[in-house]
C-alpha cells in the first residue's frame, strides 16, 4: 500500500509539472517568448537571492542546534587533536564557502540580463589565476601536515605503561583478549580456531604465554587516563573499528594485523554525566561493509577507574583455564586439594 502511494504521488507530480510547461509554453506564444524569458530570469534571480539568504540561516540554525549533542566532548587525549584539527578545517573552508556562495548567489541577482549592459567576456588573468591556486594549496598543504603528524602520532609507539588488549573482528562481533601478568600475549593460530572447546580466538596453548591471557566478547574494559594500545584484527572478511566518542578509527585485516593507541579521558559515569543520558554508553562499531549483518555489528566499551578496572579483572577467569578445567585448582576435588596439603604438610 505505500509503495502504490509513493507511486501515485510521483505519477502526480509529473502530470502537475507537465502541465506547468505547458501552461507557461501557452503563455510564452500569447504573450511573447523573449518578454516571458526576462521575466523568468527576473524571478529566478529573487529566488537565488531568496535561497543564498535562507541558506545561511538555515546552515547557522543546525550548526548551533545539534553543535556537541550527538557525539558530545572528544573522549580520548588523540580525540582532542583531531576536534582541534577539524574545527580549524571548518574555520578555513567555511570562510571560503560563505565568501564564496555570497559572491556566487549575488552576482547571480545583480548582473541579471538586461537591456542597458553586454556581457563582458574575461577568459584569463594570470595574477588571479596564481592567487586561487597558491593559497589553496598552501592550505591544504598545513592541513595534510596536521593530519599526516596526527596520524602517526596515532599508529606509533604507544607508552611502555600501556595496557594491550587485542581486538578481533568477525561476522557480526567483536572479540577482545587482554595479556594476563606477564604483559604479552600468546600466540595463536587461525587453524587451531575452535568455540566448541573455549578456543575461540585460536590460541595455542603449548604458549606458556597463553596460559594467562583473558578472553571478552562484545565488551570491552578499559581504565581512565591510562594509555591503551589496541591490536588489530579479523577472522573473516575486512572490518573496521569505529571508536566514534574517541574519534578514532582504524581497518580490521584477516591476516595483517594494525594498531592504534589512545588514552580515554573520561569514565562511562563521567560522560553520562557530560551528555545528560544516564543510559550513555562508548561504542565500538563496524566501519566497513562486511555483510547482511553489517548494522549490528557492535560492541560496547567500559571505562573506568583502576579500583573498578581491578575488580573487574579479579572475577575473570584465563581462557587457558576455561578450556582446561583439569589445570583450574579451582576446579580440583576435595580428595585431591587434601592429598596436596598432606603432601605439602609432610
């Protein structure tokens, strides 16, 4: 039913517009054509006038609108540079684009035709050709500067305090593995891929390395103020982490692992409270096309304090341990902890 009603709108508005050419094609041969013409550019210039002056109000109106309320404050000490850089973007070609739509629009209304002047025909200036082609380039060229030392700034050497969590994409979620301990994490192995024995991520647990290592899926934790480097991945078809609060994003390649670092500088709680939504949450999300499933390919990021970050970290369990239960002292009989002790006692 809606589609029809779609189609019957459309079908309506040809036919009104048909006739409107008629009509004014009627009219152009009673009255004559080229006294329609001037006419008509009469009104089309008003109207580019019109529309240069409602244009900009209206370009004003959602700037000051919707200015920080769908993303709110850059969350991450990375992010503050790039808002720094875009705002500085914007400054430049928004000054370019008022000065130039004002020129535009109104050189269209003053130098409509008419009767008392020719057209004056300037096909080439050399000094103004120089002029808009220097500055521009000058300013792009201190613009990719910004972006390129900001870039690697990014995908460089991350501070030696850093936490290291691994983050693998695949269809349609998001996988997170933190180092235990000793800060490194194991090797792993796409063949040795196996959920149905807790070895979702392909671990290769003769790694003494592995053996510590923690495994998430969908939710990631990460502690304020302190810098994180993320390893970068994917177990099928090309993703992308979306890190859109932090302002940062980076390609998830099967098989060619990228990296990226930030430090985040708000908790959840202190950004709930920055954005005025109680239920806020960082997310993570798919920034690539990567199948039917694409739209709901998301995770979600927990900041917080290191107290809580510890607490957190203390009910998790070792992957290693999880698909080992026979190696979880936790796990071993009453029997067998007395044996231990009678053995440690003697």
């Amino acid at each position: 039913m809606q589609t029809l009603f779609i189609i019957a709108i459309l079908t309506l508005g040809f036919l009104i517009t048909f006739q409107i050419a008629k009509a004014s094609e009627y009219v152009a041969v009673l009255r004559g054509e080229e006294k329609v013409r001037k006419q008509t550019n009469k009104v089309n210039a008003f109207m580019l006038l019109a529309f240069l002056i409602i244009g900009l109000i209206g370009v004003y109106y959602c700037n000051e609108k919707f200015k920080g309320r769908i993303l709110g404050e850059a969350a991450s000490d990375h992010g503050v540079l790039i808002d720094r850089m875009l705002y500085i973007t914007i400054a430049l070609t928004g000054i370019v684009f008022v000065v130039t739509q004002i020129a535009l629009f109104w050189f269209s209304f003053k130098y409509q035709e008419s009767d008392k002047r020719k057209a004056f025909y300037y096909p080439h200036n050399n000094k103004l050709e120089l002029i808009w082609t220097v500055i521009p380039a000058i300013a792009l060229t201190v613009l990719v500067g910004f972006g390129l030392f900001y870039w690697f700034k990014i995908t460089g050497d991350a501070p030696k305090d850093s936490m290291i969590v691994e983050v693998t994409g695949k269809q349609f979620g998001w996988e997170f593995r933190y180092p235990g301990n000793d800060g490194i994490l194991g090797k792993k192995f796409y063949k040795k891929v196996d959920p149905a024995n807790n070895n979702p991520a392909g671990q290769l647990w003769e790694d003494e390395a592995n053996h510590d290592d923690l495994f998430m899926e969908q939710e990631m934790h990460l502690v304020v103020n302190k810098p994180v480097k993320l390893v970068i991945g994917a177990k099928d078809v090309i993703h992308d982490v979306g890190l859109a609060h932090f302002r940062m994003k980076m390609d998830a390649v099967p098989g060619t692992p990228t990296t990226m670092w930030f430090t985040p500088r708000f908790t959840t709680k202190e950004m709930a409270e920055k954005t005025g939504k109680p239920d806020f949450t960082y997310e993570i999300s798919c920034d690539q096309m990567c199948g039917r499933g694409h739209y709901s390919m998301r995770g979600v990021i927990v900041v917080e304090t290191q107290e809580e970050f510890d607490v957190w970290l203390a009910g998790k369990k070792p992957q290693y341990l999880v698909a080992n239960p026979d190696k979880d002292p936790s796990m071993a009989k009453p029997d067998s902890i007395k044996a231990v002790a009678s053995v440690i006692k003697e």
